[in-house]
C-alpha cells in the first residue's frame, strides 16, 4: 500500500499522510452522519444541502484514499478534489441564501 505512494513521498511522510487520511475520513463520515440524522429530522431543504456538502467532502477524503492507493490517477484526483471544493462551497452559499429568514438574530 505504501508503494504506491513511494513516487513522491518517503515511507515516513506517506505513512503520516495515511494517518491523516484516516481520521479526517472518520471525522467527515461522522459530520456525514450527524447531519444526515438531523436531515431526517428536520426534513427541510437547507439540511438536505449541507448534508449534500457533507457528502462531497466525505467523497473527497475517499478520493485521496483511492490515490494514495493508485486507484484513481493524481489528474482525476485533482479534478475531482477542485470540483467538489467548488460544490461544497456552492451548496454552503446556496443553503444560507435560501435559507428560513423567519428567525432573526436579534
């Protein structure tokens, strides 16, 4: 597993690289979770699209595991990791732009 990544990082930096990986993997997937639970809860449209942005970054901790694995080329990781920043980020603005304006802050 280790090999793959042995082009351009050492065996120190690539095993440090896949305990980062790996907990910002579990972490995501445990925003993923608690925002699909209050998705299911509220049922409203502005918890669909923050659980949609939880999503895509839980998809692009996976897409570095497939790198780092040579599953996916460093091209299409590239794409794919810039694409969902830029989804992530539209799927934010778009949720506080049309979100419930009944409740203010006072």
């Amino acid at each position: 597993m280790l090999q793959s990544v042995s082009d351009w990082l050492s065996g120190g930096e690539a095993a440090v690289l896949l305990a980062v990986l790996g907990l910002a993997t579990l972490g995501t997937a445990v925003l993923f979770l608690t925002g699909l639970a209050g998705y299911r809860r509220r049922q409203s449209k502005v918890y669909l699209l923050v659980v949609s942005a939880l999503g895509l970054l839980l998809a692009r901790s996976i897409m570095g595991f497939g790198t780092v694995l040579d599953l996916v080329p460093m091209p299409v990781h590239h794409l794919v990791e810039h694409g969902s920043d830029f989804g992530v980020a539209t799927l934010i603005l778009y949720a506080l732009y049309n979100g419930d304006s009944s409740s203010s802050v006072e």
